[in-house]
C-alpha cells in the first residue's frame, strides 16, 4: 500500500469513526495548561503545538495503578477473586511522537520476559500508534543519540509527516496500521499532494560515544567510582524521571483495603526511591541516592541493552525537563563516554 494524504479537516472523523464503535481515542490535548496525553471526544481538543507531551503514552497501556487481584475475609477464610485486564474494542494513539512509539518496544521485552503479562499485551495488541513526525524540539531533544530518529517508525503502526499545508501524508508501517487505513477510505485518501515540513534534527552530541558507555558500565571496576557521586550529588529522589520516562516499568504489588476486603493493586514505582530496594532486615544496599541514580544509568545503558534487543533510553528528554535540579541524562553520558 502507497502513501496516503490525511487532510487536518478529516481528523474529526477519525475521532468519531472510533469513539462512536466504543474504542478510545488518545490524543495530545491541553490539560492544566500543558499538553499531555489524555483520551479525546472530538477533534477540537487534539493539540498540535507541542514538542513531546508532558506525560509518556505509556500510562494507557501499563496504567499508573490498577486492581489485578480482589479479596474478602469471611469466617471461612479469604475468598479471591481474579480481575481481568479491562480492553477496549480498539485504542488509537494519535500524534505520538516517534521517541514514545519506538519506547513500546522496551516495554514489551519487560512484559513478555519470563510470563505474559496480558494486562499490558492486551492494551498494546489493541492500540494503533499513529506518531507525527518532529518538525520543531528544544534542547533537551537526543534521540539521534541512543540511535534513533526524528521520523523513525519504530514502534509506529502509522507514521505522519506534516505538510506545509497542515495536512498529513501518511505511511502504514505494520499490518495492523494497513488495515486500520483500508477501513477508513473516508479519511485516508489516495491522492497525496503538499510539500512535508522540515524534519527536526536534534543538536549534534559529540561527546556521546554508546560503545565506550557499554563498555565501561560492563567493567565492574567502574562501579563505586566516585565520578557517580559526583555527578549525581544534586539527585533529590522525587522519582519525576522515571514517572515522566516512556521506558521505566517498574511497580509494586500492594494489597490495600481493611481488615474485612481490598484489593492487590498493580502501582507504579520508581527506583529513585529511598525505599524501592529496602529489605524487611531494615538493610537497604542503595542506601544513598548516588547508588540509585547510578542503577537508573545503569538500567538504561548496561542492564536492559544486554537482557533485550530494544532500547532502553530513547532519547525523549523528559527526564532533563522535568527535573527540578536539572539533572541533564547527556551529561552523564558524555561524562562516561570518555576513556579512563
């Protein structure tokens, strides 16, 4: 299947076509004065004046809290009762930008590891990722960095690039992207016509070198460098990066309820925390927030690379932006890139 041209005006009924058959339409849209993912009823609430949301799409496939498991306490003992994974007909992610699109990938390696976790598969089997290729970033922008690319489609079902007219020509990547087009002659129309925008191309980082990375993160004699300390000495744990990061994917099971029902709830959780690796001993082996930060790098750049074939950084910039101390992620890279 060729290109297709997907005029602006026609963006309205792609919206309805998929709200009114009962699937979720997730778009970029203002919410508190900032755009952020968030599901969408009509066209007019789509945003297209943005960089990268402020929030990862990840939360409509791996939600930030939900129930996997209920109980209730009776005289006979604990009655449990199995929660299924709640999915809609459909789930469209519209206007993702490629660095959130190629992050489904490391989630998926994460869930399909050693058990299926059909809570997330199920969400992602259901969803067509629709990404808009960058024509504008700032300076936290550095996907070209860990390998990526302003217009890359990896993780895309279908991928958009903007016309000077504002229109979109649109590329179907997977099966499930062509089949989504061929059902929607309506809105994707053969004739494609306009000239693309510019594509975004993020500052050159010449310091950055992922092989000299790797290695030294391999080299166990780096581990309790004090260039760690140093580099992380402004690291106050609030836990904004790994929340803010389409890749992190850690959480914790917590039972919460009273002494007669509840629920076992899936939650997210963040390694940043002074708590995620404390033992029942009261022993805790990242016992200062140097130790974390390092794992949250090593993480990204050792650990995940070496256990999966996806990425584990991709390069979105969220973590630099959110910051509250401008802790900027290159810099520690540039840092560990040179030869020692």
């Amino acid at each position: 299947m060729g290109k297709k041209l997907l005029k602006k005006e026609k963006i309205g009924t792609l919206v309805d076509g998929v709200v009114k058959k009962g699937g979720v339409f997730v778009a970029p849209k203002l919410m508190a004065r900032q755009v952020a993912y968030g599901p969408v009823l009509d066209a007019s609430e789509v945003e297209f004046d943005y960089i990268v949301p402020r929030n990862s799409f990840k939360e409509f496939m791996f939600p930030q809290t939900e129930p996997v498991a209920r109980f209730i306490v009776t005289r006979e003992g604990v009655e449990l009762e199995e929660v299924r994974v709640s999915v809609p007909d459909q789930m469209v992610i519209f206007g993702a930008r490629p660095c959130d699109a190629a992050a489904t990938a490391a989630l998926r390696s994460v869930f399909t590891w050693d058990f299926v976790d059909e809570f997330y598969t199920g969400r992602q089997d259901a969803s067509v990722v629709i990404t808009i290729a960058c024509t504008r970033g700032d300076e936290a922008c550095f996907c070209t960095a860990v390998g990526l690319k302003p217009d890359g489609s990896e993780g895309s079902d279908i991928l958009l690039k903007e016309t000077a007219e504002g229109d979109f020509i649109a590329e179907a990547i997977t099966g499930k992207g062509r089949a989504f087009v061929d059902k929607r002659r309506d809105v994707f129309e053969d004739r494609v016509s306009g000239k693309i925008k510019e594509i975004f191309t993020p500052e050159r980082l010449e310091g950055i070198n992922l092989g000299r990375i790797s290695e030294r993160l391999k080299d166990k004699g780096h581990y309790d460098e004090p260039v760690w300390a140093e580099l992380a000495r402004k690291c106050i744990g609030c836990g904004a990066c790994t929340f803010a990061c389409p890749t992190c994917h850690c959480f914790d099971m917590v039972d919460e309820g009273n002494y007669a029902a509840g629920e076992r709830r899936k939650n997210w959780d963040a390694c940043q925390f002074d708590t995620f690796t404390l033992h029942a001993s009261g022993h805790n082996p990242r016992d200062t927030q140097y130790k974390r930060w390092r794992n949250r790098f090593m993480c990204k750049f050792n650990f995940y690379p070496e256990k999966f074939s996806s990425k584990g950084c991709v390069g979105c910039g969220r973590c630099i932006r959110v910051c509250p101390v401008r802790l900027d992620i290159t810099e520690v890279m540039e840092e560990l890139s040179c030869s020692r």
